[in-house]
C-alpha cells in the first residue's frame, strides 16, 4: 500500500479475500421428475448461508444425477432465495443453464456444477438446483431414492 512516511513510499499490507469463512450442505435422494421446458426447482436438498459481508461471496458445488428413458436434453441450473429480498431462477442467465446434456436412452449420467455467486447481502441466501427438459416433449428425471444429491456452499472472503 502507498505510504508516505516509508523511504521506499510502500508498506507491507496484510493480504485480504479469498478465505473460506464458513461451509454448508446437505444431501438429498429424492427422485423429481418433468416434462417441462421451464425451470423446475429440486427442493431436496437445499442449503441456506448467510453471509458476514455483503462483499463476501458464495462458492457453489453440486452434483446429481440426471436421466430421461428416451434420448432429450436436460439442462441443470440453480436458483437463489435471498430472505426478505428476491428469488432468482436460472442464477447462471444462460439459455442452456450452467450444464446441458443429452441423455442416450434410458442412461443415468452424474453432473456436477460450479458456480461462484456474489448475492451483495448479508441476509440468508438459500440455493437449490433446478433442471427442465430443453425441448419440453419427453419426461426427465433428477435425484433418485439410490443415489446422493449434494449441494455445498462456501462462503469465501471478499475483501
């Protein structure tokens, strides 16, 4: 940092942001299914973190699987309930969700999504992932009774 009184005009600062301050999640086996082109929310599992600055970030992992009985694109995206403020579906904005895949016939295929939210709150943001079928013609599924959804958050330092 710039200091006048220094004979070089710096000093040392100390380093600040990118610490982990706190890690949520949860797991879920619930099986959703749709045949849906819009957005549909999985509420198992869902996590909530509040975090301790509104500069601070939220770092999200997910993974689940995914499947439709005959060959369809699923996309996978999330959404994000601020308490006492607004709930954003689609959180990556992409037409395509943060994954696209095509599922052959009758095949399970396990996703797992990143994801780096910066809410600018200090209120509690819940997440939950979401999933349609692009084309909105055939039924696909997400989750199953025999298989583990988890969804993690981390609350990173933004200073």
């Amino acid at each position: 940092t710039a200091a006048s009184g220094e004979s070089t005009g710096l000093k040392w600062a100390a380093a600040g942001g990118g610490k982990i301050l706190q890690v949520i999640t949860d797991t879920g086996s619930v099986q959703y299914s749709t045949d849906s082109a819009t957005l549909q929310t999985i509420d198992d599992p869902v996590a909530s973190i509040t975090p301790s600055n509104s500069s601070n970030k939220v770092l999200i992992l997910a993974t689940i699987d995914a499947y439709a009985r005959t060959g369809d694109q699923i996309i996978l995206d999330l959404q994000r309930a601020i308490s006492g403020g607004a709930t954003t579906s689609g959180l990556s904005g992409e037409t395509h969700g943060l994954l696209f895949g095509e599922s052959p016939d009758n095949a399970t295929f396990g996703q797992t999504f990143v994801f780096l939210d910066s809410p600018s709150t200090t209120s509690a943001c819940t997440y939950k992932m979401m999933f349609s079928n692009e084309g909105g013609s055939v039924t696909i599924y997400a989750g199953g009774a025999n298989t583990l959804a988890v969804i993690v958050l981390m609350e990173v330092d933004g200073t």
